[in-house]
C-alpha cells in the first residue's frame, strides 16, 4: 500500500472508492471523505474561524472534523472529555465547537454540509495545530500543543515497524481524541490506507466477532487486563497498548487468547511514541520506535530526541541504558515525595506493595499521611473477610518492614477489586485520592431481592461524613439521609424512576449511630404508587416511611 502524508492525502488522494472507514457494516469510499473534509474546510474560511473545539464519538467525523479544520487553517483543540462544565471553562479559547453531539451547548455539526466541494490545496505540515490535554496524575488537564506533520512523521515511522501486506481493518476500544488514538486510530490508518472502525468498542462482546484475521486492535490496559469469561472468537494480527505499562500476566493472556504477544508502547502526550516491547517478563526491555535516541541525564531521567517532537525532550522517567541499546524503566522521578521522615519513592512503595502475598495490584497516593489502593488477589479478600480492613493493613505494614524505612510503610489503606483507571488504563491519583474521603454511603453486607421489595443489611460505618459536624457530641444519622439512601437504593434494585421523593411521609422512632448495623426493607407497591421504606436493627423499627412513585 503506497504511502501519503497528511499533509497530501487529499491532494494526491485514493481511488474514489478505496475504504476510509467502516461504520456499522457500511463503508465509507475515500471520495465521501475528500468531500466531507472540502465542504468543512471551505466552511471554515467561510466564516473565518481561526481556532475551533472539536469532540466526536464517531472517529470518521473526528478525522473530518481534524482535516477540515487543518485544510482551513483553524487550530484544533480536542478536549479530553464532553463533560459541560470542562467544556464552559475551556470554551472561550476556540471561536466555534463542533460535534456529533447536538445536544452540547453551541455544537455545531461536523458532517452534513452539501454543496460544491471545492479542491483542496496541499497543507503545510507544521502549521496545522492540535492541542491535546494530558490526563496524568494532574486534577487539572494540561495543553499539549502539536503540529500535523509530527503525526505525519510518526505514522511513516509506525508504518516501517508495524506495516505488513496482511494487516487489514483497525479497531480499538480506546477513544480517537488523545495523542495514542490520534496516531494509532487515525493517522497511521489514514496514511496506510488501512480503513478503520468508526466506533470504538465499550466491551468485549461487541468487538470479538470484528477480529477477523489480519485486523488490528488498538487497545490498552483497561480492557486488556479484563479478558476472563470471554467465549470464542478474536483472531487479530496485531494487538497494540498503551497508556500505562501492561503488566506481564495480562499480556501472557492476551497470547493465551488471541495467540498474539501484544505490543506495549510508551510514549505521552508531548512525545507521542517513544519505544515498545512484547512483555515476556517483568525484565523485557523497550526498543526505542524508529529514529528514536533516548539518553539518561542527571539522575538517569531520560533525554528524547525523536522526528516528531521539534526539541529534544526531557522527561520524569528515570532509565537504564542497556548494551543492546533498550533500556529499563525505572521509575518516574517525580513521584518522589517529601516528609518530616525524608524522601519517599511512591513507585518504591508500589513495587514493594504488588510482592507481598495477598496483592494484586497496588497504588500508592500521597495526602497528609502516606496512603495505599491495594487490589487482592482471592487469598487475599479471603484475609480481608476474616480479619478485616485494620488488621490486613497492619499486617501489610509489619511486611513491608524488611523492605521500606517507617516513612514509606502506608498509614492508611483502601482494598478494592481492580484500581479504578482511566480510559486508558492509568491510576490518576486525583481518583485514587476519593478513595480517602470519607464515604457517603453504608456499608452494604448483604442484599435479598424478593420481587417488589428487597431487603439489605447496611453497616453505619464511622467515618460517615454524615456524621461529621451533626451533633458533634451527638452524632447520629439524619432522617434526610435516610430518606436519601432509600431513594437511591429503589432506584438500583428496584429499577424506580425517583428523581426526587418530593411527596413522602416518616417517622422515626429510634436514632441511628456510628457502627450500627441495620437492615433497610424496601417494598414496592405498583397498584397504590409507593415505595415503603423501613429500618430496623436487631428487629426493631428505627425509622419507616412512604415515598409517592409516579406512574
């Protein structure tokens, strides 16, 4: 397949009816993408906007919506998400946003627009703008601003090290709105010829029939490392990740499944690709991407010289040059905290936490006190259940003892299932930090389901913040609370629509305190409209009440 920079693809173009995308089993024909593309742009100097939002969940009208802006001389900016109120904070940096999604406010569409489309002329490479935004450990995204060309120099390079006359279509269950899915989604099918698929994957069940033999996944740690249960099917050539390091085991199971040894890139957002591996083992090391030099300066925080970044870039991953010319990671200099006990590595504190027995997974964060995210693998829920959260993170404490100074060793502990992630599969210490907070909701230890009602047995843990400030000397559980946890309660297993409980009636008879345990009765009467709520503990009512149910 011959190769076409961006920057010409609508100028030497394909054959008119050579696949660009596909979209719920229809293809989309270059000649419907030049045109697309023609109209926007033209659109775009039209109305003489020099800077515009872009988001789309469709990666064809994204990929429009990029060259149509570029051919007409606009700045792209694409934010990390379509949350209204990121949106109304950023808004006044662009003169128009365009969508596939009406409903956000002042969107204007991406497709649609009929007319003559006029001939493109080439662009200049690197003067077509795009800012990203990171989504790092950061609570507020950082603009990334990167030329077109960078892409277009990193797509050849991609080309040269992945390209192959089997690869076929290009699927991903990533977004196409961050520098990974921009280059491997986009602009490497884009200049390849490869079509790819308009709509990204949520799950599994939905993507395996797609993986056709010879197709590619462009895929990350959030969905790699969630594979058990799946049935049949899946026969892709190429499975691609990034966004944090894939751990061993997940892509030992990718193999397993797919037969497959995914690709592991790391890269960021500033850089775009840097180096890959095949992940055997904890000690496989990364290949620097074609034309790609990295050095250790002052600590062993890596240098970068690369085609598509315009400086040589210094970055917070320390490494470890190796005579093959790979290198090790070897933690990232920044995560390097100060107390009164000295300097604390967090990355020291993670590698430490994932050997002892009973982890799966670990994630330290740094608040006031040291802090720790534990996931645990079967043995160690089975410790948790038995003993309990307190005496499992004492536990834990006493065993990193041999390994970590006192100031390293967590002081408080979260044990979850998984680590919540990003898209991407990162742990932004901005949502492992919630983790902390103190929770606004019971403890739920056991849940009946019996038709129209359901029974749960709640634990009133201490730190509810409910308790906090409600009758300092006092402190026990708001009726309005109560009240609430019904409402929200009917709406999960009851499936209720209860936007409010603007009518209702309670009464209490009894107060509810810190370390209760309590069982709350929900019943659901269709034929009178109501939804009857009651707690007891040991037997006796606390509180009951009647909520209306509209029809």
């Amino acid at each position: 397949m011959t190769l076409i920079p961006l920057s010409r693809l609508l100028v030497d173009g394909r054959q008119e009816d050579h696949p660009v995308a596909i979209r719920d089993g229809h293809t989309i024909p270059f000649c419907q993408f030049r045109d697309d593309v023609a109209r926007l742009a033209h659109w775009v100097q039209s109305e003489g906007i020099v800077c515009a939002g872009l988001w789309c969940e469709d990666a064809y009208a994204f990929a429009v919506g990029v060259m149509g802006l570029a051919h007409g001389g606009a700045t792209v900016v694409m934010p990390p998400h379509a949350q209204p109120g990121f949106l109304a904070e950023i808004a006044p940096t662009w003169d128009v946003l365009l969508s596939d999604r009406p409903e956000l406010p002042g969107a204007l569409p991406v497709l649609g627009r009929t007319g003559e489309a006029p001939a493109l002329a080439p662009l200049r490479a690197e003067d077509g703008l795009l800012q990203f935004f990171t989504s790092g450990s950061s609570a507020r995204p950082k603009r990334v601003e990167r030329p077109l060309g960078a892409f277009e120099r990193e797509a050849f390079a991609l080309e040269s090290l992945l390209g192959a006359p089997g690869l076929t279509k290009i699927h991903a269950t990533v977004p196409h709105y961050h520098v990974y899915g921009m280059t491997f989604r986009l602009s490497w099918p884009l200049t390849a010829g490869r079509p790819f698929a308009a709509r990204h994957h949520e799950v599994w069940e939905t993507l395996l029939p797609h993986l056709t033999p010879g197709s590619v996944l462009v895929s990350s740690p959030a969905h790699l490392t969630r594979l058990g249960g799946l049935g049949e099917g899946g026969q892709p050539a190429l499975v691609l990740s990034a966004g944090a390091l894939l751990p061993v085991r997940a892509a030992l199971e990718v193999s397993h499944r797919f037969g497959v040894l995914p690709m592991d890139i790391y890269g960021s957002t500033e850089t775009g690709a840097i180096a890959w591996r095949r992940p055997q083992h904890q000690d496989t090391p990364w290949t620097p991407f074609p034309g790609v030099t990295v050095t250790p300066q002052e600590e062993g925080v890596l240098r970068l010289t690369s085609p598509w970044v315009a400086e040589s870039y210094d970055g917070a991953d320390r490494i470890e040059i190796l005579p093959t010319g790979g290198f090790h990671l070897k933690g990232r200099a920044d995560r390097v905290v100060k107390g009164a006990g000295g300097r604390v590595s967090l990355e020291a504190v993670e590698e430490a936490l994932r050997g002892l027995p009973g982890v799966a997974d670990a994630a330290a964060v740094a608040l006031p006190e040291l802090a720790a995210v534990v996931a645990l693998t079967p043995d160690g829920e089975a410790y948790l259940a038995e003993r309990g959260a307190f005496r499992l993170g004492r536990w834990f404490r006493s065993q990193l003892a041999a390994r970590l100074d006192a100031p390293a060793r967590p002081r408080r502990w979260r044990f979850v299932t998984a680590l919540p992630t990003s898209a991407l599969g990162k742990h932004p210490e901005s949502v492992l930090a919630t983790l902390f907070e103190p929770p606004r909701r019971p403890q739920v230890t056991a849940l009946r389901l019996m038709g129209h009602q359901v029974e749960m047995d709640l634990h009133l843990l201490t730190d509810l913040v409910w308790f906090k400030g409600h009758f300092p000397d006092f402190p026990i559980l708001p009726g309005v609370v109560q009240l609430d946890w019904a409402l929200g309660f009917a709406r999960e297993h009851l499936s209720l629509d209860l936007p409010t409980g603007r009518q209702f009636q309670v009464k209490y008879k009894a107060g509810l305190f810190p370390g209760d345990r309590v069982t709350l009765r929900l019943l659901h009467a269709p034929e009178r409209h109501r939804l009857t709520f009651t707690y007891l503990r040991a037997g006796e009512i606390c509180s009951t009440g009647q909520i209306a149910v509209e029809s």
